[in-house]
C-alpha cells in the first residue's frame, strides 16, 4: 500500500518548472506567448492526453457558471483545459508541492491564474467546505489512493446533490502480476490499481449511482502506436512530452504498461456517477 510520502516522491522531479520553460523555448516559445494547447503534451500526465481529456470531461456537462474540483489536479493540465474550454471556475487538490507549484506558474505563463486554485493536500482530507462544488472528476489519481472508499467519500461530501463525479484511471480488467514500473509506480508496493467494481462499489457507498463505464483499451493502444511512430520519426521525444515528467526510464515506464495493457491485466476505464 502506498503511503503519502511514498507518492509525493515518485513524482518530485527538482526542476519541473525550468524543464517545461526550456521545452517551450525549444518549441520557439516564450512564456508570454505559450497557450494552453502548447502545455498539453507535457501537462496532461494520463493515457490519451488531450483527445483523452475531451473525451472524458466532456460526459460531464460543464457549463461557465459551474465551480468545478480536480482531484489529484497534478500540473494542472485538465484544469487549465476545463477553464479555458468551458469557462468554469476549478479548484484543484495534488499531493505534491513541486506539481502544484509548478501548476501555479503554469496557470500565470497562459493568464488563467484569476479562473483556477491550486491546494497542496490529500484528497482523503480535503479542505474544502461541504457541497462547495458542482462537478469533480480526476484523471489516472487512484492508482495511488488505495482507500478508494474513503476517496469516494471525501470527494461526496464537498460535492451538491445531483452533482457529477468522472473518474479515468488505470484499472485491473484481467488476471496477472502487473510488470514494474509504470508511470505512477516503481513497484507494486506503491501501486494501487483496483477493478472497476471495487470503484463501483466504493462509489455507491457514498451516494453515488454510476451512470456511465468505458474500457478504453483500444484507445489506450492506439495512442501508444501514435506516439511510437511520431517518436520513431523524429528520431527521438518532443521538446515538450511526458518524458519530462517520467525522468531517464520514460521508455521502460511506457512499455511496461503498454504490455500490461496488451495482456488484458489493466486498461484506462471511465467512470461517470452521480450524487443522489
């Protein structure tokens, strides 16, 4: 079972932030000129990237006047994404100080910093009020949360009925040992990974009814063959890329869990549920 240090470790980086800006700069970049599609490779750290997070944001009806959660916000990404294309207020929740620190001055490199908040802390003890929000969804977040009861409940209780809560995360579909690492664990001490009914259930017992479920194995699949062959033309990864995030084992990383995928064990899965 991870522990909260345990995760905050994994994703430290040291230098995040100069990293990304040196990125942008080799993109003929700046910081006053970057936007919000520019970050998306590097800032959306979940299978699909940006086609993923349209796909997924878009089953939750967001409208501009709608005051939304990110749990487990990481850099950002989707939250920048879901201020700028729905014009939402978001508050976002990460574990680790160096992504939300890096989010922040992400958010003020594309002027979004008045639209989004950004909390260091657990999404098991959230500091924020009862029924403060009108949707939350999280992105590749509980594999890493082992208590998902106690993550579904949090996350109801901040939450106003007829609310709607989306999950897209790295699920167990089949039978096997899951080979290490993967992107959110070295080992299988600090992963999580649970089958979509213990998120079903875990769901239900907070007062949601799951509306929606989507196995996104061949998209998963799809994606990874596009970025092989975009990689593979280049002759090595892009100026900005998960690669950044991920350090020196990035290719191990990818291929452990595109094999992993490949052999049924996981596969990134939608959840949409709603609050009674």
């Amino acid at each position: 079972m991870p522990t909260q240090q345990d995760v905050s470790d994994h994703y430290t980086h040291g230098g995040l932030a100069a990293a990304i800006r040196s990125g942008i700069e080799s993109l003929g970049k700046t910081i006053n000129s970057v936007t919000v599609d520019d970050l998306a490779p590097v800032d959306e750290f979940h299978i699909g990237g940006r086609q993923a997070s349209e796909d997924f944001l878009g089953q939750l009806d967001l409208s501009p006047e709608m005051h939304v959660l990110d749990v487990g916000c990481g850099l950002g990404g989707a939250a920048r994404f879901v201020a700028n294309r729905y014009g939402c207020r978001v508050t976002g929740i990460d574990l680790t100080p160096e992504y939300v620190e890096t989010a922040k001055v992400l958010c003020r490199w594309v002027g979004l910093d008045n639209s989004i908040s950004l909390h260091q802390g657990s999404a098991l003890a959230m500091p924020f009020a009862d029924r403060a929000f009108d949707r939350a969804y999280m992105l590749h977040v509980g594999m890493n949360i082992d208590d998902k009861a106690k993550l579904c409940s949090e996350v109801s209780r901040v939450l106003r009925s007829n609310a709607l809560f989306g999950i897209y995360d790295v699920m167990k579909v089949g039978d096997g040992e899951l080979t290490y690492p993967v992107p959110w664990a070295t080992t299988a001490t600090s992963s999580a990974v649970a089958k979509p009914a213990q998120y079903r259930e875990a769901l239900q017992a907070a007062g949601f009814s799951v509306i929606a479920e989507r196995n996104r194995r061949d998209f998963a699949l799809a994606f990874f063959d596009q970025l092989r062959a975009r990689t593979a033309a280049a002759d090595g990864p892009p100026p900005l890329g998960l690669h950044i995030l991920m350090g020196r084992n990035t290719p191990d990383k990818v291929q452990n869990m595109i094999q992993n995928i490949s052999n049924g064990r996981i596969a990134p899965v939608e959840l949409i549920a709603r609050k009674a």
